[in-house]
C-alpha cells in the first residue's frame, strides 16, 4: 500500500513538476487544508513574456503560479484564491492592467 505522499508525487501531472508536488505536501501538513482523494488540477494556457513564460494554475482548492522556460519552472503555490490575489498586489512594479489581467485568469480558473 502506498503512502498518501507517495500517491501525490506519483500522479503524472506531478510528473517534471517536483517543487509544485512537494510545496502541495508541505502546504497540507502546516495548514491542515488537504486534497481529497479525487481532486481537479486546471491551468490556463502558457502566457510568453520576453524569453519566459507564465502559467497560472488550480488544484482542487490551492492555486499556483509558475515561471519558467525550455524545462526549468519554479512554482509558487497557494493555500486559496485570496493567498495568491495577495501574491499579484504585492508584486513590485506591477501596473494596475498586469493586476486585473492576472485576477481574470483567477476568475477563469475559479469558474471552469
């Protein structure tokens, strides 16, 4: 019988994306907010800016963002939708369209 983690960082979504599974892991066990057993992962498409790009992403409840290019991404997750609203207002030297772009996408992916 494999192991509640095990079964985590085995799911092909997770597959090249280690930090993402790994910072769910840790979310789970300092906040106590948990995946179910059977939960949806949701993205939208990549967004290009300059030589990276950006992608923005829900699973089940917790959102992430992540930035990369040609095979390296970092991955910042967050416990809610308000945590990662949060993330984009505090972000320094973003423009008020940058901020209303990224919520849309929040809005997307909260309704889809």
């Amino acid at each position: 019988m494999t192991t509640r983690q095990e079964r985590i960082l085995q799911l092909p979504f997770f597959e090249n994306k280690r930090e993402l599974a790994e910072q769910v892991l840790k979310m789970e066990r300092e906040e106590h907010v948990y995946l179910p057993d059977q939960f949806e992962i949701k993205q939208v498409p990549p967004y290009s800016f300059g030589d990276k790009q950006s992608i923005i992403g829900r699973i089940h409840e917790f959102y992430f963002v992540s930035v990369g290019s040609e095979g390296e991404w970092k991955y910042q997750l967050f416990k809610d939708e308000i945590k990662c609203r949060e993330f984009f207002i505090t972000l320094s030297g973003i423009t008020d369209q940058q901020i209303a772009f990224w919520f849309n996408n929040i809005e997307l992916l909260k309704s889809s």
